[in-house]
C-alpha cells in the first residue's frame, strides 16, 4: 500500500493556537509535531492512503473553527510501509 505524507502549516490567531491545535490532534490522520503560540502557527503532518484523501484533509483542516489558513508546504509519497510506532514525521525526515 502507498503512503502519502504532507506537511501542513497551519495559521491561527495566537490566542486560539490551543483550541486549534486540540481539534488538530483530535483528527485520527494528523500528527501535531510543532506549535508556536505566539505566532500562531501550528505544524502538523498528515498521512492518507492517496493523494484524494489527502486533499480532502487538506480541506478538512481548513474549516477547522479558528483556522486562518492551512497551507500544504511537502509532500512525500512512498510505497513502503510505516514501520509501527515509528511517528509519520521522523519518516518524512528521511528523505
């Protein structure tokens, strides 16, 4: 199975970086891997089985309550498979 990984900046109002980051962390295909309150910015990577489904979460953190914007900044896509427990990030650190 392909392995399709983004990563994401996701921009806020510095007081909302909390609740924003919450709701990120709640959705079952993203990975909050950093977080700057005082600029508001949130860094989060997804992965989904296809491009599609990535897009669509693209769109899906983008009508997030408080979300200013969320902009797809790479992508990585692979064949392999995750290695369990190993976080979709240090995979994207990698390549």
């Amino acid at each position: 199975m392909a392995m399709n990984l983004s990563g994401i900046v996701v921009t806020t109002a510095p007081a909302s970086v909390p609740d924003v980051a919450e709701s990120l962390a709640a959705l079952a295909f993203v990975e909050v891997t950093q977080v700057d309150p005082v600029g508001g910015r949130i860094v989060v990577v997804q992965e989904r089985a296809s491009v599609a489904d990535e897009m669509e979460g693209l769109r899906a953190i983008q009508r997030l309550p408080g979300v200013v914007s969320a902009d797809l900044v790479v992508h990585y896509f692979g064949d392999e498979e995750r290695p369990s427990g190993l976080p979709v990030a240090e995979i994207a650190r990698r390549d």
